[in-house]
C-alpha cells in the first residue's frame, strides 16, 4: 500500500475550505466562517514548504498538486518545493488538450533528472464546461477522453531515444523526443463516464477513484480490471479521499459536526448550484451522496460507515472522509484494501495538523496489520 497526502494550493483552514473548478472563488476563500476567526491559511510558500515537509517527514509517498484555475500552478510549485524537500514525490495534475504532449514530456523529462525521479502525473481530461472555456477548449466532454489517449500516446512516445510519429484526430507529429533519455513518471487518471474505461486500459498505470462506498468501487475496480485484461495489461487501483481521525470515535464524529457548523448555508447553495452544471460523472456520484443537504447533524451524512460525504456540501472533486477513531479509519481503509485499492491519496483540514493524527494514528495500525 502506497500513502500519499495533498497539497492545498487553493488554501488551507481549521474548517472547509470549498472552492474548485466550478465553485466561485469566494467560497473558497471564504471556508465557511473561516474569515471570521481568521482560520483561513494562503497557499504561499512559505505555508506550502510547511505542508510539503510534513508529509515528506511522516513518510508520505507523494503528494498529489491539483490543477485548474483556482489552484496555484502545479508545475512551478512543485518545481518550487523540490528545493525543500529529499525524497518526497510530486503527483502533478495535468490537463490533455492546454498543451502539447511533446512539451510536457520536455517538463516531465527535465523534472525527472533534477528532482531524481520524483514525479508523477494525474491526467484530469476536465469536467466542468466554464473551467474548460477558460482555456478556449470546447472539446466535447468524452472526445476528451478520445484526446487524452492520442495525448498519452505521444506522451510515452517521446521518451523514446529514436523520437516518436503520430497521426491521429487530434495530435500529428514527427519525431517527437525529449532533449535527453528519462524515466516515463507514472501515469494516474481517474473517470466514471463510459469513456474513461478505454483510455485507462490502454494508457494509465493508476486508476483513481473518489471515495465512494465500497461495493460502488468494487463496481469500478471490476470495470477497469475486465478493460485492462483485454487489453494484455494491469493497472493499479487508487482511491481519493479525506481524513478525519482522533483517539476515539465521538471526538472525530465532534468535530465533523464543528466543521458541518462552520459552514454558511449561503455557501453551499452556490457551491451546490456551481457542482450541478458540472459535466462530470465522478462529481454527479459525490453530489448523490449528500443531496446536497446540510443537516446540523453530522451522522446524517455518513453514507456508509465511517465514510462522510459533508466536505462535498463546498468543495467539488473528492466529497468524502473517512471519519472515527484510528481503528476504525484503519478497519474502513482495509477494506477498500481488500477490494484491491493500493494507493490512498489522503487529505484532511488542516493539511499540517490532520497528516499527524494520520500519521501518528492510523499508520501504526496499518503497519501492524501488514498493510504498510
């Protein structure tokens, strides 16, 4: 099992902080009643180092730096933070269709001989139309999908030392290459629509999927595994979630329900009418889970056991935490374990704080178990 922890190049909070693709700025920054306690954190340097070398510190595989326009830029912070960490590993978002597959190879390459092989790539295909107009890109939303495989395909090619031809729908080049041999980093791609399965297949290492029930993932591990097979290959599993574990069960279920309070009403009916123009599978999935309700009860948004959709009520993407005691977050992540989920991509708010109760709660138990 590989643990990898998140970057929050939107801003950082005690409370949630909302905000993505879809959702207006202002809520993000806003968090609920973060501006009134003076809780809200910006994704400076200074604070990004400090969440770099923590999950660097607590033994974190990676972490994962989002992408799109209410983030800071993935590729210049992590090529910003390799300067403060060692061995820490940066899984950078990445979007097929803003840029050519040749240049980022050229990035990709040039990270991967300064940093000593650090890097990873998350391929976001984009499921929100205004996000997507915001580049000029009016791709449908599974010819995407289409695109991002010719843009893998190219992408791997160029890491060929005798250059790489390509002609397709999209993507005609010749002899692409990069300056100099380097390792392919990973590739991470994540998707609930019909399309997303034949590009997975073919092109990506990692299947990520966000932190639905376990019979609904098993759904998609079975899914991809079937596409995978035909096409003579394996893919990995992975899995997008937050965490929220303390000492005993009622103290993280207390303060779930501190940060169900923090939130304004107002917030998250913008940010619930923002998600529901999202063309995105994955975000209809996390919006089904919570309804889009705010209850001033905590437990009423556990959707399967120690699993809590209320962070979906203002961020869009990943809408679930795991939430309990560390035996529990540990029972729940075993679980998914069991299905065949490898890799966990956790968050938690504050991103400093929440790695140590994870840290120093939970991976002790998985170790024990023989899991880490």
């Amino acid at each position: 099992m590989k643990l990898h922890w998140f970057l929050p190049t939107t801003g950082d909070s005690r409370t949630l902080v909302g905000g993505g693709h879809s959702v207006p700025t202002e809520v993000a920054r806003a968090g609920g009643a973060a501006h009134t306690a003076g809780r809200y954190r910006e994704p400076d340097l200074d604070y990004l180092v400090d969440v770099a070398r923590t999950a660097e510190r607590l033994g974190f595989e990676s972490v994962l730096t989002p992408t799109g326009t209410p983030c800071e830029d993935a590729w210049v912070i992590a090529s910003a933070l390799l300067a403060h960490t060692t061995r820490l590993k940066f899984l950078i978002a990445a979007r097929p269709g803003l840029m050519a597959p040749t240049l980022l190879a050229q990035m990709a390459s040039t990270f991967q001989r300064v940093s000593g092989d650090r890097l990873a790539l998350n391929v976001v295909v984009g499921g929100d139309p205004s996000e997507q107009l915001r580049f000029g890109d009016r791709v449908a939303k599974d010819d995407r999908y289409a695109r991002a495989e010719e843009f893998l395909a190219v992408f791997r090619g160029a890491f060929a030392e005798s250059g790489y031809d390509f002609a397709g729908d999209y993507y005609d080049v010749a002899d692409a290459r990069t300056r100099k041999a380097a390792s392919v980093p990973p590739i991470y791609l994540g998707g609930s629509s019909a399309a997303a399965g034949p590009v997975t297949a073919r092109q990506v290492d990692v299947y990520l999927t966000w932190g639905e029930p376990p019979a609904q993932v098993a759904e998609k591990i079975a899914w991809i595994r079937k596409l995978a097979e035909e096409e003579g290959r394996e893919v990995r599993f992975g899995i997008r979630l937050h965490t929220l574990s303390r000492d005993r069960s009622e103290e993280a279920w207390a303060v779930a329900d501190r940060l169900l309070a923090d939130l304004d009403p107002a917030d998250v009916a913008t940010a619930q009418a923002a998600l529901a123009s999202s063309e995105s599978e994955g975000q209809k999935r996390m919006r089904a889970l919570h309804g889009g309700a705010a209850p001033t009860d905590a437990r009423a948004l556990e959707v399967y056991p120690g699993l809590w959709a209320g962070v979906g009520l203002v961020r869009s993407g990943a809408g679930t935490a795991l939430v309990g005691s560390h035996v529990e977050v540990a029972d729940l992540i075993g679980e998914y374990a069991a299905l065949g989920i490898e890799e966990f991509v956790l968050s938690g708010y504050p991103h400093v704080e929440e790695a140590y109760w994870f840290a120093e709660g939970v991976a002790p138990i998985l170790q024990q178990r023989g899991l880490l």
